[in-house]
C-alpha cells in the first residue's frame, strides 16, 4: 500500500482587494513539484490576504 506526506505552505497575496498569487509563488510552487510534491488543496487562510496550500508526495 503507498503511504503518503503532506506538506501545508501558506502564501501571503499581493493586491488590496484581490487575492493575487506572484510569480514567486509560482516559482516556489515549481520546485516544490520538482521535489515530487502535487498540490491537492487551496483555500483562503484565517487571514484574508493569506492563502493556504496542501501538498502531498509519495512517502520516500
């Protein structure tokens, strides 16, 4: 049976109004998919301007 990890990364947005992930976020996100980690959940943090990321791989 595989076995999995998670990893939880929270991204602070830019923008006032609008939630605006960056292009560093983006950068951040590519190697974390490098490393073989897949990103299987978003959603808004307790913060609004902060953005919550569930990523998981395949436990090594």
């Amino acid at each position: 049976m595989k076995k999995f990890e998670y990893k939880i990364v929270n991204f602070r947005t830019k923008g006032m109004v609008n939630m605006v992930l960056s292009k560093e976020h983006e950068e951040k996100l590519n190697d974390l998919g490098e490393e073989g980690w897949e990103l299987v959940a978003i959603d808004r943090a307790k913060n609004p301007r902060n953005i919550m990321t569930v990523l998981k791989r395949e436990k090594r």
